[in-house]
C-alpha cells in the first residue's frame, strides 16, 4: 500500500468526519457519541493548535484518507505542561491492522518531539483491547484506569489513561 503520511489540511474536513462518524456510529472504539459535520471538523482543522500535529494518511493513488493521528497540548492554562501532549488516533474501519497508524506515529512522534513535546498521554477506552495493543506496540505504557469514566448510551465505560517519554 502506498501511503503518503502529511499534515492535515482544510479540505480533508470531509474524509476525517467520514472516519470519526464511523468510529462513532459502531459505538465500540471512541468514547464520542455526538456525529460531527463536515463544517464542525473543517471549523476543528481551521482552530487547530499553532503547537499541535495533525496528520492524515492518504492512500496513494486515489487521494482517499483511510486514517488520521492528532497532538495537542494536554493544557493552555499553564506552562507546567507544556512538554505533554495529548495523541488521538483514528484509522478507517475498512483499513485497520495494515500499519497505517504505525505509521502515522512515525511522522507524528518525530513532529512532536521537534515542536517540544517531551510525553504523549492519552485515554483508551478499556473495552478496545485493539486501540491498548497498537499504543502499546508504539512504546506507551499503562498508567492506570478511570472506572465509569464514560457513560454512552446510559452505560458507563472505562477508561485506561497511558502515557509514553519521547525523550
């Protein structure tokens, strides 16, 4: 598969609304459950952090996005966090388990680190057991779980809180 890993870019609204409506709508890998519009995204893209990573993986030929990985400051209200960033992932249902958010870690962790960031944290939903073996695999480790942190159509999910030092 050729895939070409590059920042994001306004026009992209449509095909990262398409794979987070996706993601949303099956219920089992987000804990979003609001479908967002193509303008929300594009108003997202637009707003995006100056400090933040955000890149798409377009397969090549055809320019379709099959997979998206995001970097924004874990906080604003103080400097005391500014070397953590926080990491989204997001890869088409149809395109999972063939690298492409490998290697969208390749070009968003080296981008992260250039831009200062010296830890990425996130949250995964406990009952993913796919998204915790991929961020493993990337280098992050378990830092501890958030019980009924979610509660998505009157169910209370999980959350496992993970972390991984780029320097």
């Amino acid at each position: 598969m050729d895939l070409l890993i590059r920042p994001v870019r306004l026009d992209d609204a449509e095909e990262v609304a398409r794979i987070l409506n996706a993601a949303i709508a099956d219920g089992r890998y987000t804990v979003l459950d609001t479908p967002l519009s193509v303008e929300a995204e594009r108003e997202f893209i637009a707003s995006f952090p100056q400090r933040g990573v955000f890149h798409v993986a377009e397969c090549r030929p055809g320019g379709r996005i099959v997979g998206f990985q995001d970097v924004s400051p874990f906080a604003t209200y103080t400097t005391a966090f500014d070397h953590v960033g926080v990491i989204g992932t997001f890869v088409d249902l149809d395109w999972r388990g063939q690298g492409i958010g490998r290697r969208l870690s390749e070009a968003t962790i080296a981008a992260a680190v250039a831009k200062g960031y010296e830890k990425l944290f996130t949250y995964v939903r406990a009952d993913n057991p796919a998204a915790l073996a991929f961020y493993q695999a990337m280098g992050f480790r378990l830092v501890g779980t958030a019980q009924r942190q979610a509660k998505i159509n009157g169910r209370y999910v999980d959350e496992v809180f993970i972390e991984r030092f780029l320097v």
